[in-house]
C-alpha cells in the first residue's frame, strides 16, 4: 500500500514539475506589477513625494482619515482635530 501511495506522490511531482509555467518568461512578458493610482498607498506616496522636499532636520507625517464612502461625522471632525493639534504641539517640543 505505502508502494502504491508513493509511486502515485512521485507521478504527481514529476508531472508538476513538467508542467509548471516557465516563471523566467513570465516575468519577461508582463514585467513588474504596477498598482492603480487611485490606491491609497499611491496617493500617500505621491503627496509624500511632493511635499516637504529640502528641508533638513524634519519628520515627515502623512495623515489620511477615512471614513469609507461616507462623510467624516462631526464627532470624528473632533477627533481630527485633537490629533492635529496633538501633533502640533509635538512639533513644538
């Protein structure tokens, strides 16, 4: 029986191996993948990238607030702006 189960283990590793896509070519027809501009982390890399360029001794902070595909609520408004202010005054120090 382990004979049996083995043979077949083999058979199947061998024709996986023939048959396996030819990763090389692959990455030479289509290249790298690029993301879509509109995905956050494109967007943030972008505003990243224009802002704040030659300034010495500095700390980058980009700070994106979402609330999905609904409006920002007046309550998260105030949240918004304690952490703003909270981030001010730790430029400050």
């Amino acid at each position: 029986m382990f004979l049996i189960q083995a043979v077949i283990w083999l058979i199947i590793m061998i024709s996986a191996v023939i048959w396996l896509p030819n990763t090389s070519q692959l990455i030479k027809e289509k290249g790298d993948t690029n993301l879509p501009r509109a995905v956050k982390s494109e967007v943030a890399q972008k505003i990243q990238d224009n802002w704040g360029r030659g300034q010495d001794n500095t700390r980058q902070v980009i700070v994106v607030f979402n609330n999905g595909h609904e409006k920002i609520t007046a309550d998260q408004g105030k949240n918004i702006a304690k952490t703003v202010d909270h981030l001010k005054m730790l430029r400050s120090q």
